[in-house]
C-alpha cells in the first residue's frame, strides 16, 4: 500500500476490490431533529455523517463515519473521485 498517495485513505472505508464498480463518493450529513432541539451550547451532536457511495449500477451505499473521519476524507474526495474516472 502506497501510503503518501492520498486515494489509499479510503482503503480501510472501502475495500479496494469494489472500487472498479463505485462511479462516485460523496460525504453527507443527515441531523437528527429531536437532538438539534435539545442541543446545549452549539454542540453539533445532532449531525450524523456519512460516506454516500454510488455504484455503476445506480445503487446508493451509505456509510456511517465519524466527525474525526470526515474530516480525513473530505479533502480526499475529489481526488478520489477523479482517480476512479480514470480507471
């Protein structure tokens, strides 16, 4: 594993055998009202995030991440995405 390319960061999300078949990856966040309302000092445990993976085939796969995590994979994204255009 190449560790300083910076596509191998979803290695341990996705295994690398399905990334023939992924068009794309997207990271989404869905929030949890009944949180939001009882949230105390702007504390964001209302927001679940998560890795949105499309399928050549039309199917959706949702991923649950962490705040931590997404914040590692979203500067990936896009490199990622143009790097499965490519294959």
């Amino acid at each position: 594993m190449n560790s300083e390319n910076p596509i191998f960061i979803f290695d341990p999300i996705i295994p690398q055998k399905e990334w023939p078949t992924i068009r794309k990856i997207s990271i989404k966040f869905k929030d949890i009202l009944i949180l939001k309302w009882i949230s105390f000092n702007n504390t964001n445990i209302y927001r679940r995030h998560y890795l949105k993976v499309t399928y050549k085939n039309q199917q959706v796969k949702h991923i649950s991440i962490s705040l931590s995590t997404k914040n590692d994979l979203k500067q990936h994204v896009k490199i990622f995405n143009q790097h499965l255009k490519t294959k």
